[in-house]
C-alpha cells in the first residue's frame, strides 16, 4: 500500500466508528454549546440541552443547520475559538447574498489534509507520483485542500490553480504529471484539448480525482476513456471542510464518507425525518473534530444514498453515492423534477460532447425547457435535414428521460464558452420575472 494508507482508522469496525462518533459528537455538542451564541439560541428554541446528547443515536434531537443559517451569523457568529487560534479562511464562490465563510485553527487544518491525503491514496496515488492541481487557490477549497493532502503523501505537487490551458498541458507533458486534480468539466476540456493537439501519448497521466461539481457516470467514462486514466470522484463543502469528506477508491461504486471526522444522515428533504440506510434523500453532515467552526446536522442540499455494503478495497467507511442532483438546484419544469445530470445522461448516451446549456424561460404562462447542445466536428459538416434529424432524436430521448418536452438546438463546435472553474449549466431565465 502507499506510503499515507492508514487501515487502523480507514478499515476499523463498525463498533469503534460508533465509539469514535459517540464520544466526538458529545465533546464538539459541548463546545458549541458554550461558545457559539448562535448554536446555543437554536439549541434552546429546540428545548435540547448539551445533557441531552449521549451519542449518534440522540442526533436528531439537534436543530438543522443551513446555508441561511451561516449567511445569518456573517462573519464571526459561529466561529468556535477566539479569532488568535484560527489560522485561515476559505469561502465558498456563491455570488448572491452574503459570502459564507469558514474559519480553521492549524489543528483543522491538518485534518482536513489528511482526509485528502487519503483520497490521493486511494486513487493509487504515492511518494512516487505528480499531483498536478489545477482547482482553485485562494478562498476556494479545491486548491489548497489537494495541495495539503498531496504534500501530507510525499507527492510531488504542481500547484497550477485553474486557468491558462496552454501551460497545464505543457507542465503535464514536461514534468510527467500523473494525478490530475480540478473539476470534471475542465478535465473534460483538458482532455477534449490534449485529443486535439495528439498528444495523447506524451502525458503520463494514470489516474484523475474530480469534483466541486456534479457530472455523470458517462461523462466519467467519456474523460477515462480520452486520458487514458481512472477518474475518482471527491467530495467536500466549504462549509464542512472542502474536498476530502468523502472519496473514492478503486471500486468506483460510491465514496467513503471519513467516519472519524464526520456523521452523514439522509433525511426528507421536505419534512426533515431522518430515512434509513438505502433511501434517496438530502445529506446532512455533522462535523465532529473541528475546533474552529464545526457545523451539526448542516443540510448540504445534495441528494444521495448511503450504503454500508462490504467494499472489496477493505474500507470499512459508510459510502455515498455520487450526488444525483441538489434539492435547490432541482429544476421544477412544468411541475416535473428536472435535474441536469438526467440530461447530461441523454446526451453523452448519444454519443454528443459533455458541454451543454439548459435555459428555462416563462412563455406564455407557461415553462419552456430549452436544452442548447454542441456538436462534433464530424456533425458541424450535416446537411440541414441531418441537423434537423439529430434534434428529433435528441428531444424523444429527453421525452423519455424527463417525462416533458424540451427544444433542442444543436449549435456549432466550442460556441459554448468552456470552463476553467465549475461549469454554468443552468440558465432560469424565470428568476428574472
């Protein structure tokens, strides 16, 4: 195993998960009942009391936390220890309302790099490999999170931060980058560019750890299948950590959830009950080792499953599924849950590149789904009628999937702008009204 593995925490029994749980949940309950103000006011609306948390099975007993909720304590309201202990910032990219910022003491810190330390390890990743990090740096997490974790394994790191495609692609080709690391849909345009310019056999790549963002199995195997390499999914939120909460191993069949450092819950996302294991639902964390801003029952609006079944790689950690849509970014067409992965689905099924639009608009009183999909090369050459067929086929299949009807509009090769960051996928022309 590489050199990071750690079996004695990634594959203990599920009773000395439970033990570790029970014992850190009362501790961090503890701390933020006597130092957050915030906290403690929602505590007490809920009439719970510190006294009342005995471990895992008392969780529900705690109020929710939402992204309003830390919009509303901007900036300091729910930092945990006085501001000398804290050490850095990271804040999310929203662009409406107040940013949300999340605070760490060095202590924090050092968790949150081992739990991407473990992700690199788990896509094959050793002292011997080049992790070539093209997420964000600065106030985004997706940086400084891989960055950490890659230096916690010995890697060699290349912290190119996002943007300027021309010098990823040569670093990757000059210094023989092996892991890859930024948002799926710039390694789909990195692999899309690499194609392009044939280069395929001077990159050394062998695997990819992706996220910040949703994406389907098929354009996983779209970026595999273009780069040659075995693409992980990770998983993280600002406001939990950043990458590194959850991550994917060999089996690529869901990401272990680091049981030692957070407790996931699936609840209805309408009324809030907590639903059994290999149910759909929202996820919900609760952090339980942070020192400066640890977040309890914090809804992440993402829907997915849990699963504790046997994992061949020997993680004993519960695991989550990819994300199948979030409950806020859910599109209600027509009356008709729409999420963009389902669309994603149809047309990477069809054989068309993974860069899309999805435009809704109120038209006469009425929802109009409009679904903009870019052509090959080989496609841009079709007559008018071929174009015209492909269109057809396109919203029948759409029909299918999504039980309403969608216009499409096939437009030319690279006329929707690429993204160096995460991608703009949805347009709701609605919010506009």
């Amino acid at each position: 195993m590489p050199n990071y593995y750690q079996p004695e925490i990634e594959c203990a029994s599920q009773e000395q998960i439970r033990a570790w749980q029970d014992e850190r949940l009362v501790k961090t309950v503890h701390h933020v009942y006597e130092h957050v103000p915030y906290y403690r006011n929602l505590m007490v609306q809920k009439g719970v009391t510190p006294e009342d948390i005995h471990g895992v099975d008392d969780l529900h007993k705690l109020p929710f936390l939402t992204k309003d909720d830390l919009r509303d304590a901007y900036p300091y309201g729910l930092l945990a220890v006085p501001k000398r202990d804290a050490v850095r910032i990271q804040s999310t990219s929203g662009t409406t309302g107040r940013r949300v910022v999340a605070f760490y003491t060095q202590h924090d810190l050092d968790l949150w790099e081992d739990c991407c330390a473990r992700a690199i390890v788990a896509a094959g990743g050793s002292n011997e490999d080049v992790v070539h990090v093209c997420y964000g740096y600065g106030l985004f997490t997706g940086g400084p999170g891989l960055n950490g974790g890659s230096h916690k394994v010995g890697s060699l790191t290349l912290p190119m931060s996002s943007g300027n495609t021309d010098r990823q692609i040569q670093f990757m080709v000059d210094l023989g980058s092996t892991i890859l690391c930024c948002t799926p849909s710039y390694a789909a345009y990195l692999a899309e560019t690499i194609c392009e310019r044939g280069l395929q056999n001077q990159i050394k790549l062998k695997a990819g750890i992706f996220g910040a963002e949703a994406w389907s199995e098929e354009m996983r195997q779209d970026i595999q299948n273009k780069l040659g390499i075995k693409a992980y999914d990770i998983y993280g939120l600002t406001e939990i950590s950043g990458p590194g909460v959850s991550f994917e191993c060999s089996e690529q069949t869901g990401m272990h959830i680091n049981e030692d450092h957070f407790i996931a819950e699936i609840i209805d996302p309408q009324t809030g009950e907590v639903l059994p294991e290999g149910e759909k639902g929202e996820l919900v964390f609760t952090s339980i080792t942070k020192e400066a801003f640890p977040l309890i029952r914090y809804r992440t609006r993402d829907i997915c499953v849990l699963s504790r079944k046997k994992c061949s790689c020997g993680r004993t950690h519960v695991k989550m599924s990819k994300p199948m849509g979030r409950s806020d970014d859910m599109l209600i067409v027509k009356g008709v849950n729409v999420f963009p992965s389902q669309i994603e689905t149809v047309l990477l099924n069809k054989g068309y590149p993974a860069n899309y639009q999805i435009v809704v608009s109120r038209v006469n009183n009425s929802d109009q789904l409009d679904v903009q999909v870019e052509m090959t090369p080989e496609m841009f050459s079709d007559t008018v009628t071929e174009v015209a067929s492909k269109e057809k086929e396109l919203v029948d299949a759409l029909k299918a999937m999504l039980g309403i009807y969608a216009n499409v509009k096939l437009v030319a090769p690279k006329s929707i702008a690429r993204s160096e960051g995460k991608a703009v996928r949805i347009i709701d022309n609605r919010k506009l009204y």
